[in-house]
C-alpha cells in the first residue's frame, strides 16, 4: 500500500481507522486501509494481484 506498519498504527490510535481483533493482534478493514493510503499517497489505485 505504499506505508508502514507504524504508519497503520498511528492512523488507528488517531481513528482515522478501525482497529478489530485482541489486544495481542491487530486487525484492521482492508477497504478501509486502501481508501485512506489511496487518499494519503494520491496512488488512487490497488494491487488486486495477478
């Protein structure tokens, strides 16, 4: 997605994403990931994969 782990971490402390699962692993809405990397990075597009 072009960021970091640490990068996904902050957004989910800061709300701008849902963070699901225990407190030992972290889960987070694929959909919601891309919209906001796509909005962050200005890429606009997804690997979907081969």
């Amino acid at each position: 997605m072009g960021v970091s782990q640490a990068t996904i971490r902050k957004w989910a402390s800061r709300g701008k994403i849902t963070r699901y699962g225990s407190t030992q692993r972290a889960e987070y809405d694929l959909d919601e990931l891309y919209a906001l990397a796509d909005a962050t990075t200005g890429r606009g597009q997804r690997s979907t994969g081969p």
